[in-house]
C-alpha cells in the first residue's frame, strides 16, 4: 500500500509526502480523528515510506525493510498499546528505555501508541521526558481519537495532523466502485456513515444490516395498519435482531428523523433512508407532527429501559403498541 490509496485526505497526505521528500520528519506526531477515518492505515504507509530502503516518497514493496513491515516484525517499529482502558506509565516507562538504543537496521526508530487518548497522564509526564530530549533516530506517532486528552506541552512538542470525515461524494465514489452489488441502499450507506469510511465499509459488508432494516422497516410500516396486531405480529422481527439492539434503536431514531425532516421541509435534500423513501412518504402522511415526537419518546425510553435490561420483548412490545396507538390517536399509555 502506498499513499494513493488512501481515500481522500489530501492535506494530511500530501502533508506527510512534504515530511518525507523535505526529510524534516519530526520526533513527535499526533494524528487526530474520528475511530474509522483512516489514521491506522496512513500511519502504517508512512512508517512504511520511511523504513523503505529506496527512501522516495512511496514504499518499494520489495527491499528488506518493505518486508519486514509487511510481516510486522521490523525490529526498530514498536506498537505501544496498554490494556483495555489505559495505557500506563509501565508502557511509556519501556518506551523510554528502548529508544535511547541506537536502531538496529534503519535510521530510525519509530514508535506508534495506538488509542493514545488512553495514555493516563503519569504516563504523558514520563513521554514528555523523552519529547523533551529525543534521540535524533527516534520518531513517535500517537493515534488519538480525541486532542483534548493530551498534556499542552505534549502538543507544543508535537506536530498534531488532524484526520476529518470525508464529504459525501467521495464515500459514494468509493461505495460505487467497491461495492458495485449494493445499489439502492448505496445512498443510505454513505449517508449513514457520516463521512466515516470505516463505518461505510462496515455497513456495506453488512448484509446482516441490511436485512436488519428491511426487517425493522416492516414493524414500522405495519404502524399504519388499522389492526393492532398487525404490529405485535412483528415483534419477532426485534427477537430476530435482539444481538444489533443498538442498530435497530439508531435505525429508528433515523427513520423518525426522516419522517420529521419530510413533514418539516416537504423535501427530500435532507432524507438519509432514501432508498425506502415512498415508504418514508407513506408513513409521514399518515402521521402527524406531533405523535412523530410522542414514537421518538416511545423509542428513547423504550432504548434505556431495555439498556437497563427491561425484560427485552415486554419493553419492545409496549413500544409497538404506544406507537401503534400515536398513529391512531387512541394513546392510552400501555406499560410493561
Ligand atoms: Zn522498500
């Protein structure tokens, strides 16, 4: 892989590719973005351009130090990560001691910290030490999902390269072109993914989502019909989905979102489920305003109970029948 193959992104590659064909790279970098925009990866293409041995400004793919990056045992790049929740002074502490000893094949030392919004401060003091008096060989790249975390003199030292979401063409572009058998879910998934490649990708290979919709959309349809349980009937769609439960919550929240966005603004510019959008339609012209937000309250509180483990089909089936009863106008207020 090399720097093409990153998608969009093009101040921060093209930033890195200065780095490497000025040779100013630095002792500290920060990338800075949300989980799935692709830190990870143009972190490892530029560890990688800089252990090659051609040193241009992509990787060889072929020389020894190409290799070993590709196996992932090159012996002067270390991955520094913690356990699940912090990422200690122990860790930094090895750190410390490791990159004082000069490399053993390249030039330079690199040492990546994942998650580094982890890093516990007792550890950002013990990094700023190193920050403070880098060896000349040594280069640090923390991967951070969040600035905020770090330490002002860990910024001052550091050149922080901030990662966005990518505009919504370009996740379509990469859709269309990478998932060709996705076709009227296409403009929902790029949508949904707010600008988050990762998430995109996920959804796309998510065939399991995609039935969970269709599924999901069915119980909100049968909303409408004039029998009541025509509705409880679709409870098995929820029990079917029960492992996605966060999904399913977020995937109504949207759709409630869509039917507001088309009863607010009698437009479609703004709709997120515009695959399904005659059955958006339908459902909002069978709807009024105000039970629309009534089904959200339904749906949130429906959300924390079964968070709270409310037994799960009780609490979805009191949802089914309130929102059954705002479309109808007979809302009588069923408790589990
Ligand atoms: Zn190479």
């Amino acid at each position: 892989m090399n720097f093409s193959d990153i998608i969009g992104q093009e101040t921060v590659v093209s930033g890195l590719k200065n780095i490497i064909e000025n040779k100013t790279v630095g002792h500290a970098y920060i990338f800075i973005g949300p989980e799935g925009v692709g830190k990870k990866m143009t972190a490892s293409i530029f560890v990688n351009t800089l252990m090659c041995e051609e040193a241009t400004s992509k990787p060889c793919g072929t020389c020894s130090g190409c290799k070993k990056i590709e196996t992932g045992n090159h012996p002067d790049v270390y991955i520094v990560e913690g356990d699940s929740s912090t990422i200690g002074v122990e860790e930094i502490r090895n750190l410390k001691k490791d990159i004082y000893i000069k490399p053993y094949e390249a030039e330079r030392k690199i040492y990546i910290i994942q998650e580094a919004q982890k890093l516990t401060e007792q550890a950002q003091n013990t990094l700023l030490k190193v920050l403070e008096e880098p060896p000349k060989y040594g280069t640090i790249i923390l991967i951070s999902t969040n600035a905020g975390v770090f330490l002002d003199t860990i910024l001052s030292r550091a050149l922080v390269i901030t990662f966005r979401p990518h505009p919504y063409d370009i996740i379509e572009r990469y859709l269309s072109i990478n998932y060709p058998e996705l076709k009227e879910e296409l403009p929902f998934i790029a949508g949904f993914s707010g600008g988050i490649i990762g998430k995109a990708k996920e959804i796309a290979v998510s065939l399991e989502y995609s039935e969970m919709r269709r599924a999901i959309t069915k119980s909100l349809m049968s909303l409408l019909s004039n029998n009541e349980l025509d509705v409880l009937n679709t409870i098995e769609n929820f029990e079917k989905y029960k492992s996605m439960t966060d999904s399913v919550f977020e995937f109504l929240l949207l759709w409630v979102r869509d039917v507001i966005f088309i009863k607010g603004l009698k437009s479609t510019d703004m709709i997120i489920n515009i695959d399904m959008i005659d059955k958006v339609k339908d459902f909002s012209k069978n709807v009024t305003t105000k039970s629309i937000y009534k089904i959200a309250k339904h749906i949130i509180d429906t959300k924390r109970k079964v968070d709270q483990y409310a037994n799960f089909n009780l609490a979805v089936e009191a949802m089914l029948i309130n929102s059954w009863e705002e479309v109808h106008g007979n809302y009588s207020g069923y408790k589990v």
